[in-house]
C-alpha cells in the first residue's frame, strides 16, 4: 500500500498537513477533492494513527464510505446510528446493535481500528468503555465452571437462552454442554463439562456442529450496550419513581388529571418490565437514569486509545451541520406532537 502514497507525498500541503497533524497541533479544512480522492486523502493522512473516525452525513453515504474504504484499510468497521426519534424502530432486529459492539470490542481490544460513522451516532448516550468491559466473561479451561451462575450471567449480559443455538447472541445449556455463540463471533463455542470442570472447549459449525478449533480460553462479550446489574436497575428505578412524582404532582397541582396519570402508569409499566418480567428491551431512552456518567463516541474514542490520539475526519461539514439540525428540529416536533395529544384527550 505505500505505492498509494507515493502520489500524495509530492504535494507540499499534503506534507504540511500530515506534519501538523502528527505533532496535534491543529485541524484542516481540505476542498476540491472527488469522491474517489477523498478516501484516498484521509488514508493518506491518516498513516500512522492507529484509530481513525469518519464521521459523513447519513446512513447509506456511510455504507457507500465503509464499503469503499475496505480497499485501503481492513480494518474500517461501519458504526451504525441509533434511532433517536423512535427508539423502538430496529427493523433489523439486533443486526445495528451487532455492529455497534463489534466496534466496542475491537476498542476494548486495542488493536487499529478505523470507524465509518454519521453525526446521529455523535448525537447518542454511550456508556464508558470501561463500564462495559467489566461485564466480560472470561472462561478457561484451567478454572471452574459453575451451570447456573454461568446461564445467570449470560442472560445479564443480553443473551437468550434457547433449546438449540442457531444465531449470534444465544446460548443453551443441556447436560454438561454449554454453547454460546458470541454476539460478535463467527461460530459458538462448546464448553463440556464434568461437574464444574472444563474437559474441553471449541469452536463449532452450526449447522454440520463439527468441531473447528480446539480453545484454551475465550472471552464472552456483552450482547447489549447497556448491562444492568439488580442493583443498578434498582437505583435507576428509584430516580425515575423520584422525578416522575415530581412531575406528576406539578401536574395534579395544574389540574391537568390525564397527563399525571399518565406518567404514573408509565413508569408502573417500566418497573414491572424490569424488576419482575426482567426484561431489558427498549431501555435506550432511558438510559441516563441507570448511567450517570455517559459518553459520546468520539470521547470513547479519546479514552479507549490511552495516550496514543485519534484522528477524526468529517466528510461534507455543511451537510452533516445540516442534518444535526434536522434531527433536533425533529426531537422537538415529536416532543410538540406527545404534548398536544396529551393534552386533547
């Protein structure tokens, strides 16, 4: 791939920028480049810096970005948005939120990355790096093992228990036979057991379920962006019973009847989704209230390469300025519409 560079090295703003970059020192605004020169441009500047952020304006000219730039780095993962006018309007099912923890786990990993993104992910609560890495599991063939402590956390972490694993975020547990398939892996693994001794454990296809590869330990990632221990749902649902009681009595004290029954039955929902359904679904809008210290993804960025700084390219500014705005604009309508409904019936 130096052979790429060769022609960008000839030009002397190109040596400049790359120099100041380098040393940190500023930001620069590039004009006039086709499509086509674009990518190779931000490959060009960003040599050397193991975590790059290209961050475009919307979902399909991401795609067309990640998709392109697979030529010159293999490691560019694409970071899908999250909804943030319908947090319930997944219609691919855990397909995005797949793809947002592959990249959470190549982060946690270390290793050079290279993130296509829009601005509407910039726009989305994260949890830390470091909150969402305690949950790993860690399993080895040297330590224990222990059935129901393991399907316990397992389903904390998102996964569904199931007869038979078929996809990415399912396990089973069947006579001293655990299978998980990872969330971000390729194939399961199954761990045999013999009482709480690991005899073995490897990979397997799931649909010959010939073994693949014989392992020593894996690491079991979270299948949500969101782990909620007992504890912290607990508290989490103590805030939400606080602030809702305040605005519930705000209401009353307004006369306005139906609003604060509304928020009361709401929240009485939530809390019987959580605490006695145990159900963690669609949690997103809420997310403040369980996390208080929550990120952004570019800070996920700063903080997960320690010392070592990344880079961040932005495809178009007066475009991605122009959908920020769109989607405020929309956040604001929505919340317009809620109130005035609320306040016809």
């Amino acid at each position: 791939m130096r052979a790429l560079l060769a022609p960008l090295s000839e030009l002397g703003e190109y040596e400049e920028i790359r120099e100041l970059l380098v040393r940190g020192k500023t930001s620069a605004a590039l004009s006039g480049c086709a499509d086509s020169q674009k990518l190779h441009m931000i490959y060009g500047l960003g040599e050397g810096f193991r975590r790059k952020l290209i961050i475009t304006f919307n979902d399909l000219r991401a795609k067309e970005l990640y998709e392109d730039y697979q030529f010159y780095d293999r490691n560019v993962m694409l970071y899908p948005a999250k909804d943030l006018i319908f947090f319930q309007a997944d219609i691919h099912g855990n397909q995005l939120t797949k793809e947002r923890i592959k990249v959470l786990r190549r982060m946690a990993e270390g290793v050079p990355l290279t993130v296509v993104t829009t601005f509407d992910a910039l726009m989305a609560p994260q949890v830390s790096l470091a909150d969402w890495c305690k949950h790993v599991i860690s399993i080895s063939r040297q330590a224990p093992v222990e059935e129901h402590e393991l399907a316990g956390a397992l389903a904390g972490l998102g996964y569904e228990r199931c007869d038979q694993v078929e996809e990415p975020g399912q396990f089973s547990i069947r006579g001293g036979i655990v299978d998980i398939f990872d969330l971000t892996a390729e194939n399961p693994v199954r761990i045999e057991l013999w009482g709480d001794a690991v005899e073995s454990m490897r990979t397997f296809d799931v649909l010959s379920q010939r073994s693949i590869e014989n392992l020593e330990s894996i690491s079991v990632f979270p299948a949500t962006e969101f782990v909620l221990e007992e504890e912290r749902i607990r508290e989490g649902v103590r805030k939400l019973e606080a602030e809702a009681a305040r605005q519930e009595k705000i209401f009353r004290d307004g006369f306005h009847t139906e609003e604060a029954h509304r928020i009361a039955v709401q929240v009485k929902e939530l809390k019987e989704q959580l605490l006695e359904f145990k159900s963690k679904v669609n949690l997103e809008g809420y997310v403040r209230y369980f996390y208080e210290d929550t990120v952004t993804l570019p800070e996920l960025f700063l903080r997960a390469g320690g010392n070592l700084k990344p880079l961040f390219f932005v495809e178009e500014p007066a475009r991605v300025r122009e959908q920020a705005q769109a989607v405020e604009l929309e956040k604001a309508k929505k919340e317009i519409r809620q109130c005035d409904a609320e306040a016809d019936r």
